[in-house]
C-alpha cells in the first residue's frame, strides 16, 4: 500500500520514470496477495503514469485490465471513469470508432448514477472526438452540453474550459463571429480566475481570429493585452514572444519604427 502511495505522489511530483517502476513493484506484491481490487487501481495508474510517458500501446492495455478488474470487482465508479482514460487514450491513437463506443457508454452509465462531473468528461471528450472527424454540429452539441451542465452550477473554472473548447471549434470551422464571441467569454472569466497564462493565450487567440477578420487595430490592441498578462506573469519567454507579435503586425502595417522597437524588446528580453 506504501508502495501505491509512493508512486502516486512520483506521478504528482512528475518523476513518471521512478513512479512506474515503483508502481510496477506494488503490482507485484498485490498480485501475489491476489487483491483484485488493489491490482485494479494499480493498472489504472499505470495507464495514466504511460500516457504522460506518451507510450499510448502501454497506456491503453494497463486501462484495458484496470476495467475488466473493476467490473469483475463491482466498482462502478471506477469502472465508469477507466472507460473514459482509456477512451481518451484511443482517441490519440486515431481509433475513432471504439474510442467513441466506450465515450457513450461511459455516458449512459453517468446519466444512470447522475454523476455530473462525469458527464462533463464525457460530452467534452465526445467534442473532442467529433471535432477531430470534422463532424462540427456535433461537436458543437457535446460541447454545449458541458457547458449548459456547468452553467447550472455556476463553475466559472469550468465554464472558461468550455468556453475556449467552443471557440477552437470556431476557429476550426472559420466561423470568426462567434470564435470572437467565446473567445471574449474565455478571456472575461479568466480575468475574473486571475488566470493571467490562460488570459494571454486567450487574447492571442483573440488576436489571430482579428487578424481573420481584417481588424487590424483589433489585432495589435489584444497583442498589447497578451503582453500585459505576461508581464503581471513575469514570463520572460511570453514577454518575448508578444513582442515579436507586435513587431509583426506593425511591419506589416508599413510602421517599421514601431516595429523595430519591439523586435528590440523581444531581443533584449
């Protein structure tokens, strides 16, 4: 059991080497003690330990056992929320069909036990999926379902996540306006969270999706709001990079003093 914790807290601190051979010798240990539900958990750890390691084949076989375990064990919560990891996992591998197969199942026994955070995981990988087959109303459908769910509880935090799935399916699409809208919704709860990273990735975006619509001024206001948040951040690299931002668009507006102030800024940052 010390075994467990101490590889959980290897995955957390991201020393994900350590926490898989440590994890690896727990199994062991449980495995000798036949504890089917111990050994459950294990696999399901090493499946999220090799998905940060980005051994996707050694991630989805440690989630395929974890599952038949936690149905064998009768753990249903688990056995839901493994579903999804591992339909995930698929998903990076490009198996569209049985990633979405395990997706809505995992949906169906969500609405049974009316776990919402499930749900939430769930519509929002299902965006995922779809957004990835290009199939946008669903896309579009799943996503605002997240959010119509975080909407009745009020999670700002969640909703910003909602908000920017939206808008890249926006982006995506080419449909500017209503990038702009989320994008906007994005930026306003994240001012509100303090989430000064999350708030300059959200003006950039803001930016590009300006620089679609031809509103030039529009694209150089949200570089200067980018890098307004990377300074409160003291990132220098953020800081560098939305200088290099701002000397682009002015050389491109023919404004090459401007510009080679800033190209100065980034190079001195």
């Amino acid at each position: 059991a010390l075994l467990g914790e101490l590889g959980n807290v290897l995955f957390l601190s991201k020393d994900l080497a350590s926490a898989a051979d440590v994890l690896k010798e727990a199994l062991a240990i449980q495995e000798d003690l036949k504890n089917d539900a111990q050994i459950g958990s294990i696999y399901g750890n090493l499946g999220s330990v090799f998905m940060e390691l980005k051994d996707l084949v050694a991630s989805d076989d440690f989630f395929s056992k974890a599952i038949q375990l936690k149905e064998k064990t009768g753990d249903q919560s688990g056995f839901v929320e493994l579903l999804g990891h591992r339909a995930n996992i698929l998903l990076m591998m490009n198996k569209f069909e049985l990633s979405e197969k395990l997706m809505k199942k995992a949906l169906g026994l969500n609405k049974k036990i009316n776990n919402i955070p499930g749900l939430i995981s769930d519509y929002r990988s299902l965006g995922n999926l779809c957004l990835q087959k290009t199939d946008w109303a669903m896309a579009e459908r799943n996503y605002l379902n997240s959010k119509q769910l975080n909407e009745q509880s009020g999670n700002k935090r969640e909703l910003l996540e909602d908000d920017r799935n939206i808008m890249n399916l926006f982006i995506q699409k080419a449909d500017w306006k209503l990038a702009e809208k989320h994008g906007l919704n994005a930026l306003r709860l994240a001012e509100e969270l303090n989430d000064f990273r999350g708030a300059g990735n959200d003006c950039r975006n803001l930016a590009s999706i300006y620089t679609e619509m031809k509103q030039r001024g529009k694209v150089e206001e949200y570089f200067l709001k980018a890098l307004e948040k990377s300074r409160q951040l003291n990132d220098f690299k953020e800081i560098s990079l939305d200088y290099r931002n701002l000397g682009q668009i002015n050389m491109e507006r023919g404004y090459r003093e401007k510009a080679e102030k800033n190209f100065g800024m980034a190079l001195e940052t």
